[in-house]
C-alpha cells in the first residue's frame, strides 16, 4: 500500500486505541482502511528506529491482518 504523506518513510505503523501495528509494505483493503482511519483519529504512533521489534518493546502487537501465512 502506499504510505499517507503524514506516513511517509515509515513502514510500521501503531494504533494508540488498541496497541495494533500495521505493516504499511502489506497491501490489502483492511490495512488502508484502518491506517486511513487512524490518519483521520491522529491516533497513531511510529517507531524509531521502523522495526517490529521496536513496536513490541513498546507492547504494540502485529495486527492479524499483516501476518504472513
């Protein structure tokens, strides 16, 4: 999916409400609808350094539609 310009340069990308984090590198419908709602919200949180393990030590967890089967 392409990043939201407020998004750009960041591939992890977490919900405050529910400490979810989405993969913005994933595609698919669910993932732009939630990260468009979190960009509306400005509910959202990045990661420095934009690794999934920063996100977990963070306690964020990878939202179930990013997982890879």
């Amino acid at each position: 999916m392409e990043a939201p310009k407020e998004l750009e340069g960041h591939r992890f990308v977490g919900d405050k409400r529910n400490q979810r984090v989405y993969d913005l590198e994933t595609s698919g419908s669910i993932i732009e609808a939630a990260v468009k709602d979190l960009c509306e919200a400005k509910m959202y949180a990045t990661f420095g350094p934009d690794e999934l393990s920063e996100a977990r030590n963070r306690g964020y967890r990878l939202a179930a539609c990013c997982r890879r089967q």
